[in-house]
C-alpha cells in the first residue's frame, strides 16, 4: 500500500473547553492520547518558532497534525480537538481495504448468477448486500448511507402517478396513439419513437423519473402488438440515459456550467449530436442483442 493511503495530514482548532489548554503538548501526553503527531502550530494566524513541544496551548490555536488515516478519523468524534477541514483524501481511502477481494467475490458471484439466470436478479442483489456486511466488507451505518434517498423517494412518488396514467386512460390514451400510428409499421419505427420521446423527456426531468414515466408505455404498447418487449424496454433505458443537449438534463451538466461558462445553446451543439448517434447505435445493435 502506497504511503499517502496509509498516513495523512490534519489540521484542527483547540476549543476553549479543551483539556489540553493552558498545557502543553508534553504534559498533556499527546502522542499517547491520539496516536498522532504535531508538527506544527499556529496562534493568532503566526505559526510559533519556539518549541511548541513544550509550549503551554491556548484556546483558538491551530495544530497541524501527521499519522495514520484510522486515528485522523477518529478526531470527528474528540471533544478536545476540532477538525477545521476534513482532508479530502481521507474519503478516497478504503476503510476496509482488506477486505477488497472478499467484495470483489462476492460482486463476481452476483454478477455471474445474474447473467447465467441461476438466481432471480433481485434475490441475487440481496444475497450480495447481505454478503458484504456479514462478511465485514461494509457495516450496517455504511450500507444506509449509500441509499440514495433522493432516487427511492422519487420513484416512490412516481410509481403513483404511473397508476395514475392508467386508472385516469391517461396511459390508454398515449398507447392507443401509438398503437394507431406506428402499429403498421416496421418496430423499428416505434423503438425510434420512443427513443425521440425518452430522450426529449430526459432533458428537462431526471432520468429515473423518466424510465418510470415511458417503460409502462413501451411495455403496453409492446404486449398490444405481439412484440417482444424486451428490445424497447431497452431502448427506452438506453434513451432515458442520453441527457446531454441541456445544461438542467443531469446535475453533472449543472455543476459544468458556471465554471466552463457555457450557454444552454452550448449543451445542444454537443448533445443533440450524441443524442443522435446513441439512436443510430440503439437502433442497431438493441435488435441484434433482443430480437422482435
């Protein structure tokens, strides 16, 4: 393991409900409390040039400290010590690095189980998670965090408005449109359609809220005319993903924008373009892979 992802760099403020003020660093047994170093301290934004070591701490100075990774974080939970900035290449560093195998085998396993059918894809997810957390790959606190709150509370709230579309004939009517236009025409035709719908939809709302919207579409639309639903269920994933023509399609634009001082017209010179090469590729390859 490379150095910088075994030791760090912190800097943190001294309150002045510390027990280390009006101490110093000596008497106050640093080294032996934290398992980390100071290699520098600073008061009234001048760093001191006597020997801090045995210089008397007061409230407000700033240390500058060196050590392991595992201690440095252990320094959000002190009383005695405020992290001013939590160093950013402390979250790039694996807590569980040893465990990275045991993660690979199991994420190998779901995904050989998956593609060979040996298990439902959503029984196969859940066997992994619950894999990695008895395995110690990640706890309990760690696979909370990573739920994206935002995507479930969407969906949520999206999943009602597609039941919506169908009590109301709202869905009804949408399909039949499509069913009377390109019914008689090549299903290549209608994978086109709604692709250009998709696509349009995912510029201005997410992408998720999205493939909630159209799949019900594609999946009915499909089932009415005997096709296969596969090959637009995919082309509805695949457009749902194409948000590249408008600087509001995907947070990712939204963050470039300012700083890249682009203009809306900007996102369509370039989207609109990829957005049309993703259709010919679509269009392409998704019958090959899931016939009609």
């Amino acid at each position: 393991m490379k150095v910088q992802q075994q030791f760090g760099f912190a800097e943190v403020l001294l309150p002045p409900n510390s027990s280390l003020v009006n101490q110093s660093l000596k008497d106050g047994r640093f080294r032996e409390r934290f398992n980390l170093s100071v290699i520098g301290v600073r008061r009234n934004r001048e760093p001191l040039t006597t020997e801090f070591g045995i210089t008397p701490l007061a409230a407000g100075d700033t240390l500058l400290l060196t050590g392991s990774w595992e201690y440095i974080r252990k320094l959000e939970n002190r009383r005695d010590l405020v992290v001013i900035e939590t160093p950013a290449e402390m979250h790039e560093i694996a807590a569980n690095a040893s465990k990275a195998p045991i993660a690979l085998g199991i994420m190998l396993a779901m995904l050989v189980s998956m593609t060979f059918g040996l298990l439902p894809n959503l029984t196969a997810v859940l066997l992994a998670a619950l894999a990695m957390v008895l395995t110690g790959c990640m706890n309990m606190n760690e696979a909370y965090q990573s739920l994206n709150a935002k995507s479930l509370v969407l969906i949520a709230g999206m999943l009602p408005l597609a039941l919506a579309m169908e009590t109301s004939g709202a869905l009804s009517y949408v399909v039949g449109n499509l069913v009377e236009n390109f019914g008689d025409t090549s299903p290549l035709v209608l994978c086109t359609a709604l692709f250009i719908l998709t696509s349009c939809l995912s510029q201005f709302i997410s992408n998720t809220a999205t493939t909630v919207l159209v799949a019900p579409i594609a999946l009915t639309t499909s089932q009415l005319l005997g096709l296969n639903p596969e090959p637009f269920m995919m082309t509805v994933a695949i457009a749902a993903s194409t948000a590249f023509a408008t600087p509001i399609a995907s947070p990712v634009n939204t963050l470039v924008l300012a700083p890249g001082n682009y203009r809306f017209v900007d996102f369509a010179k370039v989207g609109i373009p990829l957005q049309i090469l993703a259709l010919i590729v679509t269009l392409v390859m998704t019958p090959l892979l899931f016939p009609f």
